[in-house]
C-alpha cells in the first residue's frame, strides 16, 4: 500500500537519496571498531546554515515531487479507472531514470552563473510554469478525460512530464551541491537534510492537503465526495518554485562557479564498466523479479479504498498512522545489520511480505462485503501499517548491500547505477500493473458497485502466487551466491582520478553568500 514519504519504493523511501542514494548508509561497510572509536565531527555554525538552506531546497523541490506519486493516483481514482491512472504513471520516468543525463547535469554549467544554480534556477522556472499551467487547467482536464477526451491526458502527461524532469535535475543538483556546503566529515548530514526535506513534502502534498480538502469537498447525488480541487495547491507550488529560483539568482553564490567542466565521456566509461560487470546485472535482475509479488499491494490497494467509499480524510490518517512503521522499518534492519548480512535480512522478510500482500487482499474483500461496518477501518489498518514497516525495511537491506559492494573510488557513480534499477522496477511494474487490472475491469464504473472478484483481486493473486517460485528458484539461490562474492570483484579497472572525474570533487566548504 502506498503512503507519503517512504514509498519504497513504495514511492522512493524518504530516507534516501537517488543520485547519491544512501549518504548515510555508506559507511556501513566500514569496520564497526573504527565507527565506535572516530570522533563525533562538529557541525560550524556555516554548515548548520547550509544544512537549513538544503533542507529548504529538498522540502521546495519534494512538494509537486511527492504529490504526483502520492495523491495524484487517488483523485486520478476517483474519476478515471486504472487504465488511464497507469497512462499518467508514464510521467514520472524522468526521476527514475535520471542517473542517465545527471553526468551532463554535473559536468556542464555556466561558469558566470555557478556550476548547481546553472541547472536548479532554469529548471525551478520550467517547473513553476508547468504547475502554474496545471494549477489553471488539470481539474477541468481530469473531467475531459473521465468523458472520453484522450486528448486531455496526453497533455496532463506531458506537463507532469516537465515538472518531474524539472525535480530530477534539481535533485542532481542539490546532492552534487551539498558536498560542496558540508565538510568532508559531515558530509553524512546530506542524507539526513533530504530526508527532513521529503518527509515534510510528503506531510504536505498527501497527508494535510487530503486532510484540508476534504473537510470542505462537496457530496455529490450519490453520496460520494467530489474530487479535490488542485488549483490553489497547485498554484501555491508554482509561486514557490519561482520565487525561489529569483532568490536563489541573486541571493546565493557558489565557491566553486569557475570550476572547468567535468569530463563527460570519463563519467559514462566508469558507468559503462560498472554495467559490464556480470554480478551486477544478477543483483539487478534480483531488484526486478523481487518486486513482483508486492507491486499490487504497494501501488493499487490503496486506491482500492477509494472505490471502497473512503473519504480523502480516512486515507490521510491512513497514511499519517502508516508514517512511524516506515521510519521503525529503518531501525529494525538497522539493528539487524550488527550481526546479519543485508541480504539475509532481506530474504528474511520476504516472506512474510508476501504474505502480508495476500492478507491485504483480504481486507479488501472484507471492506466489499461488509462495507457499512464500524470495524472497517480497524481491518484495513494493521496490514497497511505492517506492509510500509517490510516494505521500507527490506528497501534499507538492498541499499546496505550497494554500500557494502561499491567501489569506494567510484562510489556516488556506483550506487546510481545500482540504485537506478530499483527505481526502474517500480515505474515499469506499477505501469504493467494498472494496466491488466484496466484490462480486466474495463471502463468500471465508479458510481455503481463493483464486482467482489476484479481485477485486483485477480492481478494481486497472480503476482504473489507468481512471487513463490521466483523466490524460490532464483531470488534465494541468487542472492545466497551474491553474498560469496568477495568485494574485489565489485571493482571496475579504470585509469583515472577516480571521482574527481566522476560526480563531484570535494572542495573548500563554501563561506560565500
């Protein structure tokens, strides 16, 4: 079941990061001795206003971020069927498969205007004018395309399309920046400031304004809350957004802004000899097959609940309660981690999330059947909550595992590659998967009741059932034989500095405003 903030992907967990995914876990390879006995570093009063300035970015550049994974799909349910919520899913690809382009983001700039604001400013004005354009005209596309107008959702595609390639240079950006504003001893701090950042994006754009708006949304003849309108949401993201781009213009410089430009083609060799490596294409087909079993469970039975008759308010609570397992699926596996292998944690919990995909399924029928029940929201609760706790859990065991195997010279470069296929994964199987329940439910109609046995009962069935041998024959002996391979043959054979040639280089802290 989807929530704000640490989708997993269920969205993308909030406690990462995709172009350096996973700062903070980084050192988890590292001795546990050497961890103990270094010194905690200090943060300067420089950094600590850096670390507000970032926060502040992450939060501005989350917002329309977290709204199109999060609540699109609900008010897109609300009107649409689950054909054409999986069309819309289609312009959300740019942030996945941003590791693509994010070498000519960090090595191409304008040396006058500063190697990150090249990038942030222009792209923090194209997302602003596509959410103002949205803020005047997605309500009345939504309607067009619910009347048959498939017009209307191409152009919906298509502004969600720039805003989302906008987020994804502006998140480059901002994690090649934050090396830049932190020492090299706090650098570990980037990490945590995304995750402030997002968590609060995400309370934002799902939790309260599902909340707010439903506390004023109409009823319509049948009894059912109209949808949200998105305007001044929408409109107030956009002001953002451009204000923040004027003020970053004039009011922030960079230390670095004369740097030369990066080597492009240096990057894309490291890359293309990361690809090259026979175990990480195991450990990315590992990434694909792994998601099948639950992709129905995180992405669809959410919205299920909205066909179920629950109002905008019970899904923000839903998510709201949903909100402290996903931040107690951290904890727990990183207390695991102490004395089992990220991989085993993982296997582990795989189980058991499957089987909390079925159960989930099962409170849907429950909700069906008895949907005038007082306990209804009590069956749905503990599943949803239990599936967010595995799900972001076993999300922090593969993203371990890329920190345990990375090369160390490469590492930012590394974990992208890696990390690029989980994000991959999600887009591709929620797309294929909305889309057979569209073929199997049709053009369902939202205003009559639904049959017990749909197309999400059928496709969730199928997947997990689907999910038994996959683990069985291929996830567990796979992963069993990652965990043999020692951590010299993760290496890649490159002539050349290494980083300095890669990502970004670490540089004097910047003092200059």
């Amino acid at each position: 079941m989807a929530i704000p903030g640490a989708m997993s992907e269920l969205r993308r967990p909030v406690h990462t990061t995709d172009h350096e995914d996973i700062d903070g876990l980084s050192d988890l390879s590292e001795p546990l001795d050497e961890q103990r006995t270094a010194p905690a570093p200090v943060l300067s009063f420089l950094e600590k206003r850096n670390l507000l300035f970032l926060c502040t970015l992450y939060f501005i550049h989350a917002i329309p971020l977290q709204f199109s994974w999060l609540t699109m799909p609900i008010i897109l349910r609300q009107q649409l069927n689950y054909s054409d919520v999986g069309t819309f899913l289609i312009s959300q690809y740019p942030y996945s498969w941003k590791a693509a382009w994010s070498p000519l983001v960090d090595g191409l700039h304008h040396p006058r205007i500063g190697r990150r604001k090249t990038w942030i400013v222009p792209s923090l004005v194209l997302g602003g004018a596509a959410l103002f354009w949205l803020a005047l005209a997605q309500d009345s596309l939504v309607t067009e395309v619910a009347s048959g107008r498939s017009l209307a959702m191409v152009w919906l595609v298509l502004a969600w399309f720039l805003v989302m390639l906008a987020c994804a240079n502006i998140r480059i950006a901002l994690d090649s920046w934050s090396i830049n504003l932190l020492s090299p001893a706090n650098v570990h701090w980037a990490s945590s400031t995304a995750t402030i950042g997002e968590t609060a994006a995400s309370l934002v754009s799902c939790i309260i304004f599902l909340g707010v708006t439903s506390l004023t949304s109409q009823k319509d003849q049948n009894g059912k809350e109209e949808p949200a309108s998105t305007r001044l949401f929408l409109g107030a993201s956009a002001t953002a957004f451009v204000a923040t781009a004027v003020l970053l213009l004039v009011g922030k410089t960079e230390g670095d802004k004369a740097q030369h430009s990066q080597p492009i083609r240096k990057v894309y060799t490291i890359i293309w000899e990361i690809l090259k490596l026979r175990h990480a294409w195991i450990l990315m087909l590992v990434h694909m097959a792994s998601m099948i079993g639950f992709i129905t469970n995180d992405t669809i039975t959410t919205l299920q609940l909205v066909k179920k008759n629950f109002s905008d308010l019970d899904l923000a609570v839903l998510a709201a309660v949903g909100l402290p397992f996903a931040i107690g699926g951290s904890f727990v596996v990183a207390k695991a981690f102490k004395t089992r292998h990220p991989l085993e944690v993982w296997r582990s919990m795989f189980p058991w999330r499957l089987v909390l995909a079925f159960v989930s399924q099962l409170t849907i029928l429950f909700v069906s059947q008895y949907p005038n029940s007082p306990f209804r929201w009590f069956v749905v609760v503990l599943p949803y909550c239990l599936s967010v706790l595995f799900s972001v859990a076993m999300w922090v065991a593969f993203v371990a595992f890329h920190a345990q195997v990375s090369d160390p010279q490469f590492g930012g470069i590394y974990m992208s590659v890696l990390a690029t296929t989980l994000n991959i994964r999600y887009d591709t199987l929620q797309f294929l998967c909305t889309e057979a329940i569209g073929m199997i439910d049709g053009n369902d109609d939202l205003t009559k009741p639904s049959p017990l046995i749909d197309g999400y009962q059928i496709v969730n069935l199928t997947t997990v059932i689907l999910a038994i041998p996959i683990y069985w024959f291929f996830l567990k002996p796979a992963t069993l034989h990652l965990e043999t391979i020692d951590a010299s043959a993760w290496r890649i054979k490159y002539q050349g500095s290494a980083d300095a040639m890669a990502y970004e280089m670490v540089v004097p802290l910047e003092d200059d405003e």
